[in-house]
C-alpha cells in the first residue's frame, strides 16, 4: 500500500551525506607513456578497474568534487529492489515495470537476450514496444513502457504470461557464410502478444498492431555524452547531411533540426529512438519515476498509459477492483463514489511524494557520475591492426570514434536543477572516446526497431559486458550474441532499402579470419 507521507531517511544517515564536502583534490593527469585513447572517458570520467565492477565505479570528477557519499548513497536507489512500504526505497503501484533498476541492467550494463518475458527474470532489460504498424504511433492504452506488474487489486496492462517470443534461425545474403568458409549463425525474435492478453480496450485495431522488443542499454558514460556540446551535435549532422548521408527527416530538417527535444533549445541525444534531450530528463531521471512508479516533488502522478484515462477508465469499472479498493488504498480521499474514487486515485497529479528531493540528488549523482572503463590493451599489435582495419573499412563513419565535451553548463527541463547545478558532477572539456556518431541509422533488419531509425550505440566498454553483466548480447533487441553476429547484422538488405552500412560489412567480408579476429578484438578493447 502507498504511504501518503513520504518517511524520511533517518537524521544519521542524512546528516552524513550532507557533510560530505571536503578540498578538492589534485586534477587527473594523464600517466606517462599511456595512449590518450585508453582513457576514454577522457580524465575526469575514467577508471582503470577492470573487473565485474567496471561499470560501478564514480568518476574522478565525483571524487574530486567531494561527492562519494552521495554517489553511493544514489547508488542504493538504483541497486535496491522497490517496496510498496518501505521507505526511503518505497514506490510501486499501482502498475510498474520492474521493482528495481538493476534488474534491467545486469551489472550495471546492457539487458541481455531473453526466451521468455518475464518481469522479475534477472538480466531481463526488454521493454515491450506495442505500436500500431500503420502509422508507427505506439498504442496509446499501454504506456511507452508497456506495464506488466501491477499491486492487488490492480491489473498489469499486458498479461505477460500470454507473451510469446520464438527466435527464429535468419539467412543473409551471404548464406550466413565468409568467402573463406567460415560460417556464423544469425537470429531474430518474433514477439506475440494476443488480444486478450491486454487489460484495457485498444485504441487502435488490433490488426494493426506490431510488437517489437528493445533493451536496455548500459548506463555508464551518460553523463559524458550529456557534456557533448549542443553545436557539436549539429555539426556532426551537418558533415553527414554533407556527405550525402540518410538521415531520419523528423531529426534533422537538411540544414537545421527539424525537432528539439519538448520545450527545450536542445537536441535529442538520448535512448535508440532519440526520445530524450538532456540527461536530468533522460534515461535515469525518467524510468526512475515510471520503471518503479516512485513518485517524487516534480511527477507526482502515476505512470499508466499514453492516454491514461483508458487504463483508468477500465479500472474504475472493474468489479473486483472496486471490491478491494478501500482495503488496499484506505487513505485515499472517499467520496463515497468507489468508481470515481478509483478514477480520481489514478489520474491525480497530486499524489504524496514517495521519493525525497535529497534522494534524488544523489540518485542524479550517481547517474551522472558513472565512469567509463579504460579502453585495455591498445598497444598490442592485433588490437592495433583491428583499429586501422576499423577505421579504413569505414566503421568509424558512425562509430565516430571521439568527441569534446563543452563547459558542460547542463539544463534540466524539468526545472529540478539549475544550469551547472553544484549538486551534480561536471565534466568540462575532455576528450572522450564513446565511439558513436550519436545519430540515428537504418539497417533494414528483419523484424527491425519501430521506424527502422536506432541511433549508433556507443561501443566504449562494451568488451567488458562478459564480466560485468554476465553476457555478450548485442543491438536494440540482444539479437546479437556477439561481435561477429553484430557486425553481420549490419549488412542486411531487404525490401524497402538497404543497410547504412552495408557497405563496411562487404569490407569486413573480404578479410582474413586473423583480421575479423583482430577487428573483432579491438571492438572488445575499446
């Protein structure tokens, strides 16, 4: 049952965290005789451990600015699986998604490749994505992130136990085959979900609908990515749009954006659909509020459905909803009308606050101090041949290897923080190596993202996946069980178009076995 009062943490723990301050210490320098390269979170964002905590690790600019403290404090709320009563780590209900963060990703990084769905299945980082074909709107009597839990008496939008996925065995035009011979294996995943296995009437026919799966992906580095100028991101488009490259109209208009994120002067950089501007209203900021339904001072509101008088709606005038109501929510304000007690439960944008300011912070602390893994390695005489076999095949084209951050003078949409807020880490100036051109691509895969566009996934730290997350799954949907299956997936063609890169992939075809080895182990290095 949701507190209406938000308990705050005990005066012991919030009296550390508040003095956490102390002098700065020394700015990183760069050790001698080490690439530039290897610290590719430049070095204000790097560590050097690699073991299956890389990807846990605060940046240098979290411990030079005095805020470990809050960094691991923040780190509790991302780690900790959510009650429905017990604070400070309460939240739930009356939908969710998952009841913690890192059930989502496993070590802190990319979900991996699941048979079935599953909320509670460890490792699970698939959002469903239900979504009308026809115009590639997504179903509106589901949320963004179709809800498959919910807290009694309530009902899950998506009965997820009527979920099938079936992967399915895919030949390229290659036969799956290297001139050489060597062959490698291929798949894709059919997802189906029936009609009756959705709680609330459909907005669209259900003919007209499509499920697609999308993981989650590592959460390291973002707050790097979010120092990347504006104006850098709009140049990188314009080389691009000068180079006669394909780039997704409802981005960018030919000359300038052709939509900015919201309300905002920004431009969308985050999540495979470029749904997100800025990080204080990005990935962490968001699913923290809607993956586990915790409401803090700014969303205070339930996360139901795009359209949420349709969920609301069907619960209101559920019969078995109506009979448990009072028992479950005995707090909520009666007006006698169960019906309307239910409507007006799920839609207030008044709810008491189950998540404190302060906790937020440092939850914002820690998902903006996130290192990224030193690259290992790069002098080995393989790893280096992997590199320029990278570059001349073209990879780095939407791999774009490095970037510079700004002043890092962050914003936040939501008002919560101020322009640079002092709360937060920064990470002015530094030259970082995410490998991503952060715009978006098509690859004509079978059974593709929704709308076919999915922005270049950074491949920093990626080698280190095996340790930290226990797998090697790779793109928007694991479809990719390693680096070779990833690199192949590349190269589709099919009716409608043809891969942005298939190109490379027609390169990486005519090498020896020795150099897609060395290719493959220079990826796994950065």
């Amino acid at each position: 049952m949701k507190k209406t009062a938000y308990l705050m943490t005990v005066a012991l723990m919030a009296t550390g965290f508040a003095a956490c301050h102390h002098d700065p210490e020394p700015e990183p320098q760069p050790a001698p005789g080490v690439e530039e390269e290897t610290y590719a979170g430049g070095l204000l964002g790097t560590t050097f451990n690699q073991s299956a905590s890389a990807y846990e690790d605060p940046t240098p600019a979290v411990e030079q600015a005095g805020m470990v403290n809050a960094f691991k404090y923040g780190e509790m709320f991302f780690e900790h699986t959510v009650t429905q009563n017990n604070p400070p780590f309460n939240g739930l209900g009356p939908l969710y998604v998952r009841s913690s963060c890192e059930s989502c990703h496993p070590g802190y990084g990319h979900g991996r490749r699941m048979d079935r769905y599953r909320a509670d299945d460890w490792g699970n980082g698939y959002l469903l994505v239900v979504y009308d074909k026809t115009t590639n709107a997504y179903e509106k009597s589901v949320a963004g992130m179709p809800q498959t839990k919910a807290v009694a008496p309530f009902k899950p939008s998506i009965d997820e136990e009527k979920i099938d996925i079936q992967w399915v065995e895919y030949t390229d035009d290659w036969n799956n085959t290297f001139p050489d011979g060597e062959t490698y294996s291929l798949i894709y995943p059919e997802v189906n979900i029936p009609q009756d296995a959705f709680y609330a009437p459909l907005d669209a026919p259900y003919a007209n609908l499509a499920f697609r799966l999308e993981t989650t992906i590592g959460i390291y580095g973002t707050g790097l990515l979010d120092a990347i100028p504006d104006d850098s991101l709009k140049a990188q488009y314009q080389r691009e749009q000068d180079a006669g490259a394909d780039l997704n109209p409802a981005i960018w208009g030919g000359s300038d954006w052709a939509s900015l994120y919201g309300n905002t002067t920004h431009p969308k950089r985050f999540t495979y659909a470029l749904s997100r501007g800025p990080l204080q209203d990005a990935a962490g900021a968001n699913a923290i509020w809607n993956i586990t339904n915790v409401t803090r001072s700014d969303r205070r509101k339930h996360y139901l459905s795009l359209a949420p008088t349709i969920y609301a709606t069907a619960a209101s005038q559920d019969p078995e909803v109506q009979a448990q109501f009072y028992q479950y929510f005995p707090e909520w304000n009666k007006t006698g009308n169960v019906q309307q007690d239910i409507y007006n439960y799920l839609t207030s944008t008044d709810l008491p606050v189950e998540m404190s300011d302060q906790d937020y912070v440092n939850f914002m602390v820690w998902h903006r101090g996130l290192a990224v893994p030193a690259a290992r390695n790069l002098g080995d005489a393989t790893v280096q041949r992997g590199k320029k076999l990278f570059n001349e095949m073209g990879c780095a084209t939407c791999h774009r290897p490095s970037w510079e951050t700004g002043d890092d003078r962050f914003t936040d949409p939501n008002g919560f923080f101020s322009d640079g807020d002092v709360r937060l880490p920064r990470y002015p100036y530094q030259k970082i190596w995410p490998y991503t051109d952060m715009v978006q691509h098509r690859l004509y895969m079978k059974n593709d993202i929704r709308t076919g566009w999915c922005r270049t996934t950074p491949l920093w730290g990626r080698g280190l996946a095996p340790i930290c997350s226990g797998h090697a799954d790779r793109l928007h949907d694991c479809r990719a069980r390693n680096v070779i299956e990833a690199i192949m997936w590349h190269g589709c063609s099919r009716e409608g178009g043809q891969s942005d890169a298939r190109w490379t992939v027609e390169k990486f075809r005519q090498l020896s076995k020795a150099d897609r080895d060395a290719v493959v182990k220079f990826i796994n290095a950065i």
